[in-house]
C-alpha cells in the first residue's frame, strides 16, 4: 500500500503550485533554484525507479517530472 500511497502523494505535491502559478501569472515568489533541485530529483528517481525496474517509482517520477517541467515553463512564461 504505501508503494502506491507515496509515488501518488509525490506525483501531486506541486499540483496546487502549477495552477496557482497560471491562474494569478505570478512567479515572483517562486525560486528557480527550488524548481531546478526538484527536476534533479525527478531525474534521480526516475533512474533509480528504471535500475530497479520499479514500474510505480518510473511512472511517478515521470507524472512528477511534467508536472515540475509546467511549473519551470510557467516561471520562464512569466518571470519579468
């Protein structure tokens, strides 16, 4: 259970930050620093889901990683 419980909360985490981001157009509060280390984190994950052929730690950390990637598009999108 909690092999499907923690890639699902991970794949959601940033979910509210996203649509935040889009819905007011305000990043100014964001950090690109921040975005970048949970890119790095998604890449980690997603290699180590892929080495220890883990199927729900891939696809989580590949949900998690567009989901990170739509949050550094709006940043780029709106950042003045």
């Amino acid at each position: 259970m909690v092999a499907i419980l923690a890639p699902l909360c991970n794949m959601i985490q940033m979910m509210p930050q996203v649509y935040k981001t889009f819905h007011t157009r305000n990043v100014r509060d964001l950090s690109l620093l921040s975005i970048g280390l949970l890119l790095l984190t998604n890449i980690l994950w997603i290699l180590h889901g892929y080495f220890i052929q883990d199927t729900p730690l891939l696809v989580s950390g590949l949900v998690s990683m567009c989901v990170n990637l739509l949050l550094l598009a709006g940043y780029l999108q709106y950042k003045k």
